[in-house]
C-alpha cells in the first residue's frame, strides 16, 4: 500500500511537471490575475457608486433641511400677517365704533336741541296766547293777576 501511494505522487508530480511546461499554470495563473483585476475594478466601481450615493443623499437631506427652513419662514410670516391683519381689522373695527358713537351722539344733540326749540316756542305760543287773552278781556286788577298766574304755570308745565 504504501508504494501505491508513492506512485499516485510521483505520477502527480510528474503531471504537474507537464503541466509546468506546456505553460499551464501560466494560463491559469493569468485568468486568475484577469479576474483578480476584474474583481478589483468591480469593488473600485462599487466604492465609486457607493460614494456618489452618499454624496447625492447628503444634498437631498441638505435640500430637504433648506425646504423644510423655507416652510417655516412661510409659516412664520404667514402668521405674523396674519396678526398684523387681525389687529388692523380690530383697530377698523374700534374706529368705525368711534365714528358711529359720536354720530350718534350728535344726532342725540340735535334731537335735543330740536326738543329744547320746540318746548321754547310752544312757550312763547302760550304766551301769545295768554298775552291775547289778557288784551281781549282788557282785565283789570286781581282778575288779571289770576289769569297771568294761571298763564305762567301753564307756560312753566310746557317747559318742564
């Protein structure tokens, strides 16, 4: 047994000799170079693509963080506008209230001062009128005094 196998290696080395010569192993040997440099361009392309990855999702995120600030600047002074619209309609509002009181009140003025001219010439036109009766019944004396008393008090219940 032991001779078989040291004939199964010699014929082994003896094959491997042939196969030395005829330039064999160089084949080999260069295919595997060739697919060593094909494994080495592939994992530079690889790191080559991995690489602009990155840097294409480092300018999304970058895009995203800038349109993100930019939301917030809209909504930001979209409130602010907001409020600067509120209070301007409050400070409309408060003004037309202003405006509409003192409108108001001067018609209540004029209402008044109406009032006063109508009560001071239905006074002057009880007057007339008891100064008429006076002169028509051409009164003397304590007859007189009752009627203008009497005219006076009419003209003061007119007048309060």
């Amino acid at each position: 047994m032991g001779s078989d196998t040291f004939w199964v290696a010699v014929a082994f080395v003896i094959f491997m000799g042939i196969l030395a010569k005829a330039g064999a192993f160089s084949g080999i040997l260069a295919k595997l170079d060739a697919r060593g440099d094909r494994i080495r361009q592939d994992l530079e392309e690889a790191r080559r693509l991995k690489e602009e990855a990155q840097k294409l999702v480092a300018e999304y995120k970058r895009r995203q963080r800038e349109a993100e600030a930019e939301a917030e600047a809209i909504i930001s002074t979209a409130k602010v506008e907001a409020e600067r619209l509120a209070s301007e309609a409050k400070q409309k509002l408060e003004d037309l209230i202003v405006r509409r009181t003192k409108l108001a009140e001067q018609k209540i003025a004029q209402a008044e001062a109406q009032a006063l001219a109508d009560v001071k010439a239905a006074a002057a036109d009880a007057a007339v009128k008891a100064a008429e009766v006076l002169l028509a019944a051409n009164v003397v004396g304590d007859t007189a005094d009752r009627i203008l008393a009497s005219a006076v008090s009419e003209v003061k219940s007119k007048l309060n």
